[in-house]
C-alpha cells in the first residue's frame, strides 16, 4: 500500500497568511499528504476529518511533538484521552451548565456588552478589534473562570502568548520566552483568586475546580484555566470581527437578518467560513489506512477543519459567505470527546446576544476600506483588524 505525499513547499508562513487556496488544491490533489514544513500529514476533506475525531482510539490527543506541553508548561486535557481526559474536563463543567449560562453568564455578557458599546464613539471611524471584540471577550471570560481581577491587557496578552507558543510548529525562540513570561504571571494570578474562591465559592471554573470535594491536582486546575484563557478569548472574538466582516460585505444578508431575528444562523456561517481554530493534531496508535494510503503507527495527522469546512463535496461555493446556508454542518467547535466546551457559550453571546445588540445600536454601521482587513493565523485564524464607521 502506497504511503502519503510528501510536500516540501507549503511552508508555515503561507499557512498562516493565506491557507485556503492551498487546502483548495489539496483537496483536489492529495487530501492527504504529508508536509514537512509542520512535520504532520494533513487531512483536508471533510469525512476524514470527522472520522479522526471520532476514533479516539485509534487517532489519540497525545501527541507527542506538539508544542503545546512546552507552552503550557503541563501535559493538559487537550492532549488526553480516555477517563483522565474526561476527569479532567468534568471538573470544569458544572460553570458551563444551562443554569448557569442563563442565569449568571448571559446577564454578565449582556452588562458587560452594554459597557464597551457605550465607550465606542459615533460618526468616526473605530477598530473593532482592540475596541471591543478582545477586550469584551476577555473581561466575560475572566469572569467565568473566577479571576475577574485580571485585566482586560493582561488576558488577551496571556492568551495570545498561549496560543502562538501553542502554534509555534516551526518551535521559534520568541513564542516561548513570551509565553514563559506569561505563565508566571497566570500562575499567581490563579493562586491568588483560588485562595479567595475557597473561603467565597461562586460558580466560576476556579471555584467549582478548588471546591470540588475529590478536586483533580493543582497542576491541572492550572492548566486548565490556561486551556480556557488560550481558547476562550480567540474564539468568540474571532467570530465576532468574521461575522460582523461578512455580513457588512453583505448588506442584503444583514437586511434579512435584521428582518428574521436569525443571528444564530450568520454565527455557524462566520465560524464556518473562517474557522477560528483552523486545525488540530492526532497521533495514530496503529497502523492503519485513510484513502488507501499507509499512515504507520507514530504519524502524526492533523485534521485541518478550516479546510473540511470549505469541502465542495458538503457546501456549494464554500468561499462564500451565506448566512442562509442551509445544512451548515462544519467541523469549527470539533467531535468526539474533544468537543468544544465553550461552544453553547459562544453561540449564546456572541449569537444571541451581542450581534443583534450592537446592530440595534449601531444599525447603519459600515465597514471602512475592506481592503484594509488583515487576516492571519495558521492554527487559530481571524482578522487582526477590523475598522468601521458607527452610525
């Protein structure tokens, strides 16, 4: 049986400036094929992907050179499987509960939305990223995870850290020392409210994790709250600036949405059309075979989600964005037992309430010089700038 491909010309940069055309041809030419650049056999068609993730078993969260360890400074949940991985990830759980999302989370989002929106200036170009879309993810997160002291700087500084030196596939000096940086700011940052979460227990992540009454080990209390500060600013954020960027290059769509009231269907379309997490790795237990290639035991694949959900097998003109797509069915917040925590939190405030919200406020808002939109990001993608005129 023949083995994959092996690319040596994609190289991580035009991943992370401009990926798409490239998973366009894979998917055409080789949706499975090894590239050294990242030392990883992609998988870019939307069944395989799906089908990795699915089999934990044999497609294991462990892998083994993934630069996420050294980022995190712990072996986390993301890269386990089986009941550590699941012991791990319940003892977060009860925070994301639907009580909770209703009844404490919701109404923080809705005040803290209320707040930033009423800071931005009217009749003036703004951009939407350092305005709103990271500082409002931020200061809710921090919330929800039980260190509201942390500042809005602080968690988007400590995020990003995270995630570049979680990214950092070409193992770069710079993304380490920052994140190393970063980690030791986290890690007081997290005793400190723990020692006050003990003696005042609320609903949020730290406090049901120190209070538990078998709690899981310090380390991992840690390195989970870390886990949810890399994802859990990027990704609402992300979505946010994607789909604003999509339905203000779409008018007619944001006339209909504003018509209908479905904003829930223009997030699973921005979060389709850009992926906020773009890919994610899997060690393979056996050896085994995906479209009748060899992939041994010890390969590495990643599951390129960004590209399964642009497969012209499962979406008709996938570059497009459509917030009237019908069976929008992407892989963004991932299967199995890695689903996305987050994800009916997202759905919650940035869906429900943030985009119907901010056009009410602003409801002839304009997007100002599209061309001027930067996008980057080969693992964790969105737009770095997002610049508007508010009405």
């Amino acid at each position: 049986m023949p083995q994959a491909p092996i690319d040596t010309d994609i190289t991580i940069h035009q991943l992370t400036d401009d990926p798409y055309p490239i998973y366009k041809r894979l998917r055409a030419e080789s949706p499975v094929i090894r590239v050294e650049a990242v030392k990883r056999t992609f998988l870019t068609k939307a069944e395989d992907c799906r089908a990795v993730k699915d089999n934990p078993e044999l497609f294991s969260s462990n892998d083994p050179s993934t630069p996420m360890e050294k980022a995190f400074e712990a072996h986390t949940l993301m890269r386990k499987d089986g009941e550590e991985h699941m012991r791990e990830r319940m003892a977060m759980t009860p925070t994301f509960s639907a009580r909770n999302l209703k009844g404490i989370w919701s109404l923080a989002y809705e005040t803290h939305a209320h707040a930033y929106l009423d800071r931005l200036p009217r009749d003036e170009a703004v951009d939407l990223f350092p305005t709103l879309a990271g500082p409002l993810s931020a200061r809710i997160l921090a919330d929800v995870l039980g260190i509201p002291d942390a500042t809005d700087d602080q968690m988007q500084h400590w995020s990003q850290a995270l995630i570049d030196g979680a990214g950092n596939f070409g193992w770069f000096d710079e993304p380490f020392d920052r994140v190393a940086k970063a980690n030791v700011e986290m890690n007081e940052c997290i005793a400190r409210n723990a020692e006050r979460l003990r003696a005042d227990p609320d609903q949020s992540a730290l406090s049901v994790m120190v209070n538990a009454d078998d709690p899981i080990a310090w380390s991992q209390i840690v390195s989970n709250l870390k886990i949810a500060i890399g994802g859990g600013i990027n990704e609402p954020r992300d979505a946010m600036l994607t789909i604003l960027y999509g339905l203000l290059q779409n008018p007619d769509q944001l006339d209909a949405l504003k018509e209908s009231g479905k904003w829930t269907d223009a997030f699973e379309e921005g979060v389709r059309w850009v992926a906020p997490i773009q890919a994610s790795s899997r060690l393979v237990m056996e050896d085994t075979e995906i479209r009748g290639l060899s992939i041994p035991k010890g390969e590495v694949v990643m599951t390129i989600q960004a590209s399964a959900n642009h497969d012209e097998d499962r979406f008709e003109a996938p570059e497009q964005f459509n917030a009237f797509r019908e069976r929008n069915i992407h892989q963004s917040f991932g299967s199995g037992p890695h689903h996305c925590m987050g994800t009916h939190m997202a759905r919650l405030m940035v869906g429900k309430i943030l985009l119907p919200l901010i056009f009410e406020r602003f409801p002839d808002m304009k997007l100002v010089a599209p061309e001027t939109v930067v996008w980057k990001g080969f693992g964790f993608r969105g737009p770095l700038n997002l610049p508007v005129q508010l009405n």
